[in-house]
C-alpha cells in the first residue's frame, strides 16, 4: 500500500466518521438503548446480564450485543444502503477504488465501535465501583476481538443481492436468533441446542467478555478469516442496486 492509497483511505475514514457523528440520534440511541437495558435486566437478575456483582460477567452479553449490532447494522447495512441509493455504482466501480471503501469502512466501524465500547463502561461501570483504566483496556481488547470475529459474515451479508428494508429485517432476525439460542442455553439442557450453539457467534462473544475463553487465539484466527474475506468481498463486491436492470 502507498503513500498516496493510505493518504486517501485516512481522507475517506475521516469522512465516514464525521457522517456517523452528524447523527446524533442514531449514535444516542445506540449508546442509551443498552445501557437503558443494562439497568433493567440486570438488577432483576436475568439470565442476559449475569446477576453477578462481577461487572466483567455482568456485562459480558450486552458487550457481546453491541459489538453484534455495529459489525451488522455499521458494516453490513451501510454498504447495502450505499449500493441501493447508487452511491456505490457512481463512485466505486474500480479494484482499488473497492478496496480503499472497504477498508476506509471497516477502519470507521473499529473506531465507532471502540466508542460504543468504552462510553457503556463510562455509563455503566458506577454501579460497580471505581473506574479501572486497566479494566477499560481489558474490556477494550476483548470486545474489539468479538466485534472483529462479526465483521466476516457481516461483510458477506453485505455482498448479497438484498433491498434496503429486506436487509434490515434479514439483519434484525439474524440478531435476534443468535441472542435467543444464547438465553436458551441458560435455561433449556439440550443436546440439539448445545450443537447449535458451539457456530452461535454471540455465545461465543459472550464468553469471551466474560473472560471463560481466552482472547487472543480468536482475534488471530478471526484477523485471517478476516483478510481473507475482505479480500473474497473486495474482488466480488455488487456495485449495481437491486433495483437496477444492470
């Protein structure tokens, strides 16, 4: 990568990041709405949260639930809606102007999602003591590594031949699947459903916050699955809406 390709990938990242923070419903909604959540199922001790004084426990399912939103909804949905309103067509038809949107896209989706991450701690983490720089960073480091293992099947999901509302509610439903077979799991002894779990991605990130796995393996192993698949969505990217006759 040149001088000039990262100069150009730094000018649209920027730009990206200052399209997300002009939305300052959206990204309220996204910092509030779990938090809010937060608040109510823990304290009544429900199985999302875990019930436990532990904040790391406590907390492992709704950092799991973040880093699940902004890989699908900040990846994967951006992109659907940038090819279905032709912006994407007009702008982005070349190999190396592909690869510089994906990457500017996804690097714009770290940062967002880092700030997600740390504004629930600031948020939440009172109910539980003291503010821990350390504790921040460990919480950083573990939720970067589930956010980093959704960006592969959100950028798949990204590439396929789906409408704008057909994207969302494809998107709401697979979120809503992964939690529900997570919360199962808490209450159902299933054979069937322990099967199903082992490929539940959100379990998985749940347990990573949570501290029952350690990170670092997956964030290797998902750092290649995730070059490979930038580089898979990159050379086959659709940039014709579905609307189009093209």
């Amino acid at each position: 990568m040149n001088t000039s390709t990262i100069a150009r990938v730094t000018k649209l990242t920027s730009l990206f990041l200052r399209e997300q923070l002009r939305e300052p419903i959206s990204l309220l909604w996204t910092l509030i709405s779990p938090s809010a959540l937060f608040y109510l199922i823990t304290y009544t001790n429900a199985p999302f949260g875990s019930g436990s004084d532990n904040y790391l426990h406590a907390t492992a399912g709704f950092h799991a639930y973040i880093a699940t939103t902004v890989a699908f909804f900040g990846v994967a949905f951006y992109i659907i809606g940038r090819r279905e309103s032709g912006f994407v067509r007009s702008f982005i038809y070349s190999a190396e102007a592909k690869n510089i949107f994906l990457a500017s896209h996804l690097i714009c989706c770290f940062l967002t999602a880092s700030l997600y991450c740390v504004a629930f701690y600031l948020i939440t983490k009172p109910g539980f003591g003291e503010y821990s720089l350390s504790e921040m960073t460990l919480i950083l480091y573990r939720f970067l590594t589930c956010f980093i293992i959704f960006c592969s099947p959100a950028l798949l999901l990204a590439n396929r031949r789906l409408k704008f509302q057909t994207a969302n509610t494809v998107i709401s439903i697979i979120i809503f699947a992964l939690i529900l077979l997570a919360l199962l799991s808490t209450r159902v002894q299933s054979p069937a459903l322990d099967i199903v779990n082992r490929l539940n991605l959100f379990l998985l990130s749940k347990n990573i916050m949570a501290g029952h796995y350690q990170a670092l393996p997956f964030m290797l192993s998902f750092i290649g699955v995730l070059l490979v698949t930038f580089v898979y969505t990159a050379r086959k990217l659709k940039i014709n809406p579905v609307w189009s006759r093209y």
